[in-house]
C-alpha cells in the first residue's frame, strides 16, 4: 500500500501554477503531500528580482511558529517543498487550505506575504468508525424498516470525501443513501424482505464506502445482524450538531456540554449509552465522554494555539445496539496567555562609531501567538539611547541609531526590547540585545600640559632625562596607542636631534649633549604624539628646556691683576680722614644670579685696622686717620667669592702708599724743580701712569662689559693688563646693584664706574638677544689685537 502510494505520487503531473502577484503578495498552488524539494515557484522571476541579489539581501522564509514547509533557493530563486504538508493536518475539514508566510529582504527591509494554497488529494481512505458492528433486528421488522449505519469518514474533501456507498448483494437487505443536514451522507439498511429468525439466526453484510477521487479509495464495514425480537427505535439526540464554547486553559475536569439522546424503546430497548465515534487522537486526550450522561468533560490541557475548534462525533446506542450519531463542535476561546515573541532577525554588531544618525542597525520581529486583541503589540526600547524602534512591515521593527554614537564615551549599549500586548490583563516580554560600537580613529592624542618645560643645570651629562611628556588617546588599540617624535627642525643652526632625543613609547625626553649656560639658556621644541590609526592623527606640544646656571667660573679679578706688580700700588694721601675711599677691587663672573653675586673680604693686611673694604661694592676705605705713625707701606689680600653653592673665589693683593694726596700733584712738579729731580721724576711717572691707567681703565671697562655679555670673561682678562689707578674713581662689579636676584634665569647685570666722582652708567644685559648683531663681538684673537692696537696709538685720547 505504501509504495503504491509513493509510485502514485511519483506519477502525478506536478501542477503548480503561479495564480497572481499583486500588490508584493505572491499566491501559489501546490498539492499536498508533494516530495521535499519539489519546485513550488521561482521567486526571482515572480518577483522579477536579479537572482544574484538573493544571497545579497539575505532573502528568506519567515513563517509565524517557524514552521518552515518551503524554502528558498537563494541561487536559484526557486521555491521548494521543504517539509511535508498534509493538508488534513493543517486545514482539517476546511474547504481551502492556505499556507501562509512572508519572504523577507533585507537592505532595504522589504516583506513579501506569500500565500500558498494547498490543494486536496485523494490521499485518504472512507473509514468507518468501526470495522464492524452488530446490528439486532427483531424477526417481527416491517419491509421498508430503515437502519441507520454511522457514516464513514474520508479526511479528504469535496469529491475526495465519501461519496457513495454499496452494500453487498443479499436477499433481506436494500441500500438507502442519505445525506444529513450538515452534508454529511450515510448509508441506511431497508429491510426488503422480512427476517424469519428461525430461518436464519444472523446474518453478515460487507458495506462499501467510496469516495470520489480518482483512483478511487474505498473502506468497508463489517455488519453482523442478528435476529431478534423487537426494538424497533434507535435513540434520537435532542440537537443534530451540539456547539460548545471552551476558554482555553481551562482546568481539568470541566464540563464542557452534554449531549442526550432519547429512545422510544422501553427497557434495554431504550438504555441509552454514549461512546465517541470517530475523533481525532489530539481531541482523544483533551476529553471524556460520560457513557450514561453524555457529559463531556475536560482531561487534558486546552490550548487554543494548538487548536481553536474541535469536531467530535458521539455515538448513542441502545441496549440492543441501534445508534445514532450526533456532532459535537467545541470551539476553545482564546486566553491571552501567550507573552509576545521578540525575535533579533539582524544585527549589525558591532556597530562603527561613525554611522551617521538614522542608519539601521538591526531588524526585529515581535509576535504573539494569541488572537485578535491578544495578539496587538506595542514594541519600544528604553529611553536615552541614541536608538530607537521604527514600526516596519507588519510586525517588523527596524531599530535605527538617533544620534552619533561615541565608542570613547559609550563602548556598548545594553538595548532592551519590550513588547506588550494589549490583552487584558496584558503579557510583556523582554529582550536585552548587547549592541558594541566599533572603534574609528577620531580621537588625536592629547597632551596632559599644554606646554611643558624643563629645567637642566648646566655641564649636564649627554643622556640626562630632561622631562617626560605625555600624551593620551581614548581610541581602541593601534587608534589610541601614541608614539612620541620630536618636530625636525633647527636650534641655534643645529637640528633638534642634536640636542635632544625622546623615546618614542615612553615621552622621555633626554638631552644629546651637554648645555653651557654661558652659550644659550634656554630653547623650545616640539614634540609630536602621533596614534597608530590610519590615518594617523598626531597632536604636537612645546617643551622648553631652561639652562640653570652652575657655577662653574670663577670670579675673574679685573683691578688689580691678580699676580700684582710695581704698577699696582695705590696712593693714599697722608691726611686722608677715616672712610676715605682709596680703591676698588673689581672683578667679575661669568655665571649670573647668585653664582654671580661677588662679595670681598680683606683676608690679610700690613695693619689691619686701618683699611676696610665694602662687602658688595669692593672699595677700599680707611677705616681710621692716617697718622705719621702709620707705615708707609701697606700690603692688603682681598679675597673676592661668588655666592654659588659651593662658591668659587679669588683673591689679590694690593699695594698701598702712604703719601700726599694727588690734588698736590701739580706742585709736586713745581716743587721737583726746585727740591729734588727725583722726587719730581716719580711725582711726574705717577701723574702719566695715572692719566694711562684712567683712559686704560675706561677702555677695560667698556671690553670687560662687552665681553661679559659674551662667554667666560676669563678668555679675554687672563694675564691682559695690568692696571694701575689711583685717584680715579674706582670701578666695581656687581650685580643689580642690590644684591639681590631678580630672576634666575634673566636679569640685567648693572656694571656702574664710580661711586661719587663718576656718573657713567652702563646698562647691559646678558641676554643674547637683546645684543644687536652688529654690535656682536667675536672671542676672535685678532679682535683683542685691534683693540689693543688701538690703546697704543692713542694713549692719550682726553675723555677728562
Ligand atoms: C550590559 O550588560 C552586561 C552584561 O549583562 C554588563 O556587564 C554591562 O555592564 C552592561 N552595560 C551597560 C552599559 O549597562
Ligand atoms: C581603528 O580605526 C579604524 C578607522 O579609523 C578602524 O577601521 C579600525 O578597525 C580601528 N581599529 C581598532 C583596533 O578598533
Ligand atoms: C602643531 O599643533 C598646531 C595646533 O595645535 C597645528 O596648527 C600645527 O599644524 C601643528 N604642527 C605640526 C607640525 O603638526
């Protein structure tokens, strides 16, 4: 039986045609119990899409309980069978069978509703309730009596279902054909020709059920007759079909309705009892019948999922079993018992941080599986996200960004779902989809300083860590990992690199070479974070780098020359009163601020009471009035110290002669004439090493201020000259004047002559910059060699 149905499907013409398409609904026919595989359709050229965009747009079935019974080909566009379909299981008794889903295309979301019409096949053989049943005739039976036999059932329909019945060749009995109110035709026994029991005690019938497919099937039924006395009336049910309303879920036990059915017979003739007939094995578990009270109850769990309607056949029969059949169709009403289904049927994660506002990120599917009301659905997400559900097709949402989304702010986002249906009371589900935002490089490293700066003594070592600079980037791996370079270009004429050099994964910026002070104090670089992105994106930062001074030069003793020689010997004037100043010692220091800042002392003296010497300025003063008694000859030691730390010092002796003073110079020429050539000799070498050692000094002063603004001032005093000054007004250094320090870094060093006779006052400055360049003085030999040069051709050039 079984391979003859497969060769009998095996040779049905495969009749599939494409009814209509309007209106994005593709409507399809096919015959139920087709192979799986065979072609339904071809959906590409229904549709009239390319075939090659199929896989592209991810074309697919999307069925409402996942049933999937087709498929598509996405190469071929061809629509399959792709599980069985057996139209008794899905439709049942109903006339037209509809397999409904949707064809779904993404990019852009676009819904297809397809519509698949299932047509019957003659698949199914008439059966009757039972194989065989009895049948008690009485002998006394009139001709013409009729006996209802239960009609057999055929699940096909239409001219698939029963059609006629025939009834085995015999002598007593005839065939009547009936057909019920509800359409539904059975077979009836007429007595033609009286029983005689004693004839015959029984007798065996065989009746055929057809049905009108082609071939046609058929189903037979055993009747046993026996002879009987009377029981002349089968039992009669109060209604022809019994209709019954059930809520679904409800609980074991409940009563669902009674049928009943009344027998004109007395005594057992007329003992009715209840029996299903034909059911299907579902409704089987879902109720029981009361044989004596025809209540029909509830036994198992009532879902209206899983069927809403419910069609029983139930057999009453009396004592000598005549029976009649009645129908019973219980409809279940549905319960919203059923939460909506949020389904993710796309999602691009993760999603870059750079879609712009608007784009769809995922496409979402809710249903609920109740009916009408129960199955209306609200769907939304939750607020302050920069998504949002837009309502699509039918039950489709498409959830699409608001607003730009930032990974460095928000790497994820945590979307909830939910969707309510509006039965009452209403049933939510959710559904959290985890949403990651994928890195761009939109984010140029940035630096913790807006500037940095870095302060290096002087004399440093090549290699010495400066500063580190550092800068951060929030993006994600090589986007945010940052490489530190230093800007190429130029300080001072040389390129950075030979100053400086930073590590590129550490910001450590350490020095090239060593630094003087005394050449620059400070200059500028840039360096440059760049991230690994591509591209990259790089930021750039100053850092300055300031020289600090160290004290690494010596005060330099300009007056007197520190070896000392007959030249430096100071006049100082017989009656000169205490605090007369008699000299000064200069000197000078190539460092600046502190390391600069000169103090003098007088360490060793011939009588040391009788000089002092000022602390800041270096002049020399008595300290007491001269007396007779005081030795001619004085012998002082200054020692001249730099406030550094540790300071440096020098000292230098100075000669003093105890004589007249210089204002009786011009007649101590006089005077030589008339007393003594010697006396008048020495007085006369005094006055022209004195007028020398002013212009001498002036000229010193000035090449000692210039060079000062230069480098190591030593370069050019070493072993110069030798200085000898008397009356004129002393010169001393020092620095601001105060003693005190205005900058470290940057300050004005004030280099004053005289203190009362003289008013010049040179103002400069040790900053290079501020030196116009042609006044730049080059530490060349030559240089010196011109200016000296100069002192030898005019010695004499008045400036008093
Ligand atoms: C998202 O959910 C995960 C796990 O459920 C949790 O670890 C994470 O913190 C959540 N993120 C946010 C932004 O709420
Ligand atoms: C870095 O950014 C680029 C775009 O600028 C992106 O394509 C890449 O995936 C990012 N890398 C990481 C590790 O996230
Ligand atoms: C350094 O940064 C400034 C602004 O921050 C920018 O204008 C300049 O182009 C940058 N220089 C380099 C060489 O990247």
């Amino acid at each position: 039986m079984k391979d003859g149905h497969c060769g009998f499907y095996g040779l049905i013409f495969v009749f599939i045609f494409l009814l209509h398409f309007t209106n994005g609904e593709l409507d399809y026919s096919i015959q139920e119990e087709m192979k799986l595989g065979s072609i339904i359709g071809n959906i590409a050229r229904d549709l009239g899409i390319d075939v090659g965009r199929l896989t592209a747009r991810k074309a697919r079935i999307e069925t409402e309980r996942n049933i999937a019974y087709c498929d598509i080909n996405r190469r071929t566009g061809e629509l399959t069978v792709a599980k069985r379909i057996d139209r008794e299981v899905l439709c049942g008794e109903r006339a037209s069978c509809f397999v409904k889903f949707e064809l779904l295309f993404e990019s852009p979301l676009e819904l297809h509703r397809m519509s698949l019409k299932i047509d019957d096949i003659n698949d199914n053989t008439p059966l009757f309730p039972k194989d065989t049943i009895k049948l008690e005739i009485t002998e006394s039976a009139d001709k013409g009596a009729r006996y209802r036999v239960n009609a057999a059932h055929d699940a096909d329909i239409g001219q698939n279902g029963v059609q006629s019945y025939i009834l085995q060749e015999n002598k007593h009995f005839i065939l009547n054909t009936q057909t019920t109110s509800a359409g539904i035709k059975y077979a009836e026994l007429v007595l033609n020709q009286e029983l005689d029991r004693e004839e015959q005690k029984g007798i065996q019938l065989l009746l055929t059920a057809i049905d009108g497919g082609s071939p046609q099937r058929s189903g037979t039924l055993t009747i046993d007759v026996t002879v009987l006395d009377a029981n002349d009336n089968a039992p009669v049910f109060s209604q022809a079909v019994y209709e019954a309303s059930l809520p679904e879920n409800s609980p074991l036990k409940t009563h669902v309705i009674t049928v009943s059915a009344t027998d004109a017979d007395e005594g057992v003739n007329g003992e009715v009892t209840y029996e299903f007939n034909k059911m299907s094995d579902k409704s089987r578990t879902l109720f029981s019948l009361d044989q004596k009270t025809g209540d029909v109850t509830v036994i198992g769990d009532i879902d209206f999922e899983e069927g809403s309607k419910y069609e029983i056949y139930i057999e009453a029969k009396d004592g000598y079993g005549l029976s009649t059949d009645t129908k019973v169709i219980i409809c279940i009403t549905d319960a919203n018992d059923n939460a909506p289904i949020i389904s993710v049927k796309s999602l691009t994660n993760p999603v870059p941080e750079n879609v712009s506002p608007g784009t769809e990120v995922g496409i979402i599917n809710v249903q609920d599986m109740d009916s009408e009301q129960n199955r209306q659905i609200r769907c939304f997400i939750q607020h302050n996200m920069p998504f949002k559900l837009i309502p699509s097709i039918k039950n489709y949402y498409s959830l699409v960004t608001t607003d730009k989304l930032d990974r460095e702010l928000m790497p994820h986002y945590n979307i909830t779902i939910t969707a309510i249906d509006e039965g009452s009371p209403p049933l939510s589900s959710l559904n959290t989809v985890q949403v990651a935002i994928a890195d761009v490089n939109d984010n140029p490293p940035v630096f913790e300083e807006q500037s940095y700066s870095s302060y290096v003594p002087e004399n440093n070592k090549p290699g010495h860590s400066l500063c580190s600079v550092k800068a951060h980037d929030p993006d994600w791996r090589q986007n945010g990992t940052v490489i530190y370079s230093l800007l190429p270009g130029e300080v001072n004429g040389a390129p950075v690199s030979s100053y400086l050099s930073v590590n590129g994964d550490t910001g450590v910026i350490q020095s090239v070479r060593s630094f003087d002070y005394e050449q620059f104090r400070t200059f500028k670089v840039y360096v440059i974070a760049r991230d690994n992105g591509s591209p990259p994106l790089s930021s750039n930062v100053t850092v300055s780098v300031l020289i600090t001074d160290v004290n690494d030069n010596t005060p330099q003793i300009l007056y007197p020359t520190p070896e000392g020689n007959s030249f430096m010997t100071e006049l100082v004037p017989k009656d000169a009163q205490g605090g007369s100043l008699v000299s000064k010692v200069i000197a000078v220091d190539g460092d600046s601020g502190q390391n600069a800042w000169l103090s003098y002392q007088i360490i060793k003296s011939t009588d040391p009471g009788l000089f002092k010497i000022d602390l800041h300025s270096g002049e020399i003063r008595t300290q007491r009035d001269i007396s007779d008694s005081d030795n001619m000859k004085q012998n002082i030691v200054v020692a001249v110290k730099d406030n550094g730390q540790p300071s440096l010092s020098a000292t230098c002796s100075m000669f003093l002669l105890i004589s007249d003073n210089l204002a009786e110079v011009p007649e101590l020429k006089d005077m030589a004439d008339e007393d003594s050539s010697s006396k008048l000799t020495s007085y006369l070498i005094i006055a022209l090493v004195s007028v020398s050692t002013f212009f001498l000094t002036f000229i010193i002063i000035i090449l000692g201020l210039r060079f000062c603004r230069r480098k190591k001032p030593r370069l050019l005093f070493d072993g110069a000259v030798a200085i000898p000054s008397s009356y004129l007004p002393p010169n001393y250094a020092d620095v601001d004047g105060t003693g005190t320090l205005r900058s470290a870094y940057n300050y004005d060093a004030y280099l004053t002559t005289g203190s009362r006779t003289s008013d010049f006052k040179f103002v400069t400055s040790y900053n290079d910059n501020t030196l116009p360049a042609d006044q730049t003085l080059r530490k060349n030999p030559t240089d010196f060699e011109e200016v000296f040069g100069d002192l030898d051709v005019s010695p004499e050039v008045g400036i008093i």
